[in-house]
C-alpha cells in the first residue's frame, strides 16, 4: 500500500457549501443526488447532458435578455397621455447629474452583470459540451461567473417592477411590453438552467479534461 500525501487526501474531500462539514468525494451516478450528511444541502447532482443544456439554456437566456433591454418593456396610459419606456430608457433617465452613480448600479446589475455571467458560462462551458478541450482560461472565467452571481439581479428587478405595476395600476393603466415577458420568461429559463447546473460536477470536470 502507497502512503498518501497530504496534497491527494485534500483532493479527495469536499466541503459543504452550507455548514462546511467535510466529506470524501465518491461517484454519483446520474440522477442521483449527494447530499450533506449534516444540513442535507445538496452536494452533487449530476445529470445526463446536463452541460448541453446549460449552455442551450445560457445562450437562450442572452438572447432573451437583448430583447429585454431593447424593446418597449412598459406603456402608461394616463389622462389620455401614454407614454412607452425600455429598460435601457429608464437606465439612461438617470444618467445625468448627481444620479449617474445609479444609473451605473442599475445598469450593471440589472443588464451588463446577468449577460456578461451567461457569456461566461458559454464559453467556460461549450467546448466540454461538444466534447473538446476546455477554453483557455475556463476555470477562471466560470470561477467569475460564480463570484458575480449575487450581484446579477435580473430577477430581483422583474419582481420588484410586478410589485410596482399593481401599486400603479389603480393610477393609470399599466400595459407590459414585449421586454417585460422577455424578462419573464429570462427569469424561468435562468433557474431551469441554476436546477441543471451541479457546479461541484462542472469543476471536475474541468480538472478532468484539462489533464486529459
């Protein structure tokens, strides 16, 4: 029997992401699930063309979150005045003056953050996808992607203008836009692509097809 060096035996825990109990790494079939034998969070889920999907799912995402930022997203209609606003429009209505540092924020967190995290994942991802090398640099990109996910707040944003819309809508009479259901469905296709992602997976398998 090889004695084991110090350097394999780290290599062979994982730490639970909720309560840092450690755990040895063990293979997990698809579709089954691992779990913290402490809190019970969810270590390793893996799935069968999961990174496919993810990526499909990603990709479907950014396109949904150009048609968000570009087309109307609410019409107003007020004491026979209407008037149509985008996300990018009410963005640019803070830009001047002493209000340009929320005009940065909410444009950071609400469009650049959320896209620029799905062009990440794209790319750390595809190439595994279709079965290639990772991309150079992949574990730092996906390791940003994690880093800014608090941050991307495209979520947080559809359910904070819903909110709003029903406190406007004894007001003036409030009709979304082609934006709003773009934001709406971004928001289904983001978490169908979170429940698909078990990111400890994903992080073997970079090491795994870096070495190989």
């Amino acid at each position: 029997m090889t004695a084991t060096t110090p350097e394999s035996q780290l290599d062979a825990l994982i730490a639970c992401p909720t309560c840092d109990a450690l755990h040895h790494v063990t293979v997990v079939i698809p579709g089954a699930r691992a779990r913290c034998h402490r809190c019970g969070t969810t270590l390793m889920a893996p799935r069968t063309g999961a990174m496919t999907r993810i990526v499909m799912l990603a990709a479907t995402a950014a396109i949904l979150m150009v048609a968000a930022v570009f087309f109307p997203f609410l019409e107003l209609q007020a004491g026979g005045l209407s008037r149509q606003s985008s996300v990018l429009g009410a963005v640019l209505a803070f830009s001047e003056g002493w209000m340009m540092p929320l005009a940065v924020a909410v444009g950071a967190m609400i469009v650049a953050l959320p896209f620029a995290r799905l062009l990440a994942i794209t790319y750390a991802l595809a190439p595994m996808a279709l079965g290639w090398r990772p991309a150079a640099q992949a574990e730092r990109v996906f390791r940003w992607a994690e880093a800014m996910r608090p941050w991307a707040m495209a979520e947080i944003f559809i359910l904070g203008v819903a909110v709003a819309m029903v406190k406007v809508a004894g007001l003036a009479k409030v009709t979304p836009g082609p934006a709003f259901w773009a934001f709406a469905a971004l928001v289904l296709v983001t978490v169908l692509k979170d429940n698909f992602m078990c990111r400890l997976t994903i992080w073997k398998t970079l090491e795994e097809r870096r070495r190989s």
